[in-house]
C-alpha cells in the first residue's frame, strides 16, 4: 500500500484530517493510505474532509478522475461540440459550462461509438436510444446506491476512523465488473425473448403496433397505509405486493411496464393470461395481512410501443376502468369479455353495461371480471 508521505501527512493533521493522538488514529491513517493508493492528492483528502467514503467511490468508479471539458471531449471523439453537448444531456446529465472537467479518456471511447452508431442507425436514432439508456442507468444507479446507504453503510458508518466505509465503497464497486456482466447476459437473453416479426406499418408512425391486453393493478386505500403504517412495515407489504404482481406477470408470459406508485401497469398477449394474473394478484392481496384489496382494469386492441412503455387509446381506457373499479373489483372492457367468452374453463364476466368515460367521446361497454367457478368474484 502506498504511504502517506510525512510532508502530506503534517498538512492533513494541520485541516484536521488526522489527528495522532485519538483512539482510532491507526486506522485513519489506513483509510488514508488506501485513497492515496487510488490516486486521491491531499487537496482531494482535504475536498472530501469527513467524506472520505464517498471519495473512495468516485475514485474507484472514475479512475483518473475528470480532466477534460465538453469541447476537448468534441475535439478528441471527431464530433461537433453542439452533437456532444446533446448526447450528454440525452445521457441525464446537465449542461456542465464550457470550463468543467467532466469527461475522460474512457468517454473519447464511448463518444466515439456514438460516432459509429449514428452513422448505421441514424443520428437522432441513437440519441433516442441514448435517452432511454440514460434514463434506465439513472434508475440503476439510484436503485445500487439507495441498496448500499441502507444495506451496507449504516455499519461502516459507526466507525469514527472512516476506514470501515472507505473499504465499503472500495468492497461495492469493486462488484461492479461482475454485475456488468450479468447485465450483459440478462441483456442478450430479453433481447432473445422479445424477437418477433416485423409488423407493416410500424415505421410510419415511429411505433411499433402490437394486439395486446393491457392491465392496471392498483392497491385500494394506500392513502390511508401511507398514513397509518411505519415506513419499514410500510415499505415491506408495497415490496410484498410489486414482487408478487411482477412474478404473476412474468409467470404468465406478460411483461411488467413499469410501477406507478401503489400500482403496476402490465401487458400480455392473451386476454386470458391477463385476466388470470389480475385474478391470481388479488388473490394474495387479499391474503395479505397489511394490504386492504386490489382493484383493476383490462383492456385490448391496438397498442403503439416505444422505449419499452405502452401508448394509444387501449392503455387509457385500462387506466380508466381502474377508477370506475370499486374496492376489490376487476373491470374489464367489451374486448376483454368478448375473448374470454370462447374459451372454456376461463373466468366469467358479469356485464355491467355501458358507461361515459373522461376521454372517450362515445359510452365503453364495460363488465366486472369473476373467478370461475366464483359468483361473487
């Protein structure tokens, strides 16, 4: 391990960086030698003061840090500045001004790519796809810090030398290789699954057009959970719920679009399937000890997909049905009913005739979505 010099070491005791003298001296001095071993200069050790865990992340995820602008990035990737500038925004970040260092040689690369990319595919193809990527790593990114500052750091933080949450930063991003890697195969294998044909018409409106079954899950109440519950019991029967619907989903051969809150939005090629899933994820909630019942809304036809969402006029009339559903209820639409009608052994629905929706200009036959074999629903 590289040592701190006695020089750096006189400065770093001077700000109050380490102090000889205190219990845990020894291991503020180790904390400090492994940054230094990262390339942290004292003006970083001094930047960061009671933050040296942090520091360590950013060394350990940056090496080398930042030491080019925007316009050197340009210069060095053979792309126009006004090109980088918005790559970097349709990447989740801001503008930066024409002095930060913000970039390194690892994004000449990438930039570079870019490059390659635009070239095939089209350059505001790519700066489409950079936002849906930029988005989605945001998340990510979020998501792996949130795990680590409740999982991992509380800890490390009791240790008054910092030595504990600098190897806890070093210890977590020292994972990141592995879990790119699982990233990569999880990849290549969705890609795999979502493989299908090429559907005419798709290129004229810059969607894709697919017949699916959209559904709306929504937990009932949840004002008053939010209310009355601890965060931590809080947190488990939402948790509980997300689980148990996105396994429903994936078991039945749909796909989670995504989480709203207290709700989840999925689709399936099969109006049976779907039903099926809002029937199984009711079913446990209803089981649940905290939460107080499920309701829902299904709806199929013609559904324009783009960045992995759903859009048109089938997905809001779901979301529709959800609020005409009453506690515990599972409202389905004239389209849901009618492929549900010929297949036998499917579950029933009791029509509840036709009602004026906000948004659609003409009444929507709509019918309450049962269990079979179950009269009550």
């Amino acid at each position: 391990m590289e040592r701190v010099s006695p020089e750096d070491l006189a400065e770093l005791t001077a700000c109050g960086l380490y102090d000889p003298d205190v219990p845990w001296a020894a291991d503020r001095l180790e904390a400090l030698e492994l940054l230094v071993a990262r390339g942290a200069t004292v003006q970083d050790l001094r930047d960061a003061g009671d933050e040296l865990g942090a520091l360590a992340g950013r060394l350990a995820l940056r090496p080398g840090g930042n030491h080019m602008t925007l316009s050197e990035l340009a210069r060095r990737s053979g792309l126009p500045h006004d090109v980088v500038a918005k790559v970097w925004r349709a990447s989740g970040f801001p503008d930066p001004g024409p002095d930060a260092l913000v970039a390194n040689e690892s994004d000449v690369v990438t930039f570079r790519a870019y490059a390659v990319a635009g070239a095939y595919f089209g350059e505001d193809a790519v700066l489409h796809l950079t936002r849906v990527i930029g988005g989605s790593m945001t998340r990510l990114a979020e998501t792996l810090v949130s795990f680590f500052l409740v999982n991992v750091a509380p800890a490390a933080a009791a240790d008054p030398s910092g030595l504990q949450m600098v190897r806890a930063n070093l210890d977590s991003t020292s994972l990141l290789p592995q879990l790119l890697g699982v990233m990569d195969r999880l990849l290549r294998i969705h890609m795999t699954a979502a493989t299908r044909p090429v559907r005419p018409g798709s290129s004229a409106t810059g969607f894709e057009v697919q017949d699916l079954t959209v559904g709306f899950l929504d937990l009932v109440d949840s004002t008053a959970l939010t209310r009355d519950l601890p965060f931590a019991q809080l947190a488990q029967a939402i948790g509980d719920f997300e689980e148990r619907a996105g396994d429903t989903v994936v078991d039945h051969g749909g796909r989670v679009v995504k989480l709203i809150g207290d709700a989840v939005m999925f689709t399936t090629p099969s109006a049976a399937e779907a039903c099926a899933i809002a029937i199984d994820v009711r079913h446990a909630v209803r089981q649940h000890p905290v939460l107080a019942g499920l309701r829902g809304g299904l709806a199929a036809g013609e559904v324009l997909l783009r960045d992995g969402d759903c859009f048109g006029p089938v997905v809001h009339l779901a979301a529709r049905l959800v609020q005409e559903a009453g506690a515990d209820e599972l409202i389905v639409d004239g389209t849901v009913a009618q492929a549900l009608g010929g297949l036998p052994g499917a579950a029933g629905v009791e029509p509840l005739g036709s009602r004026q929706l906000k948004g659609f200009d003409a009444p929507v036959g709509i019918g309450r979505l049962m269990a079979p074999h179950d009269t009550g629903g």
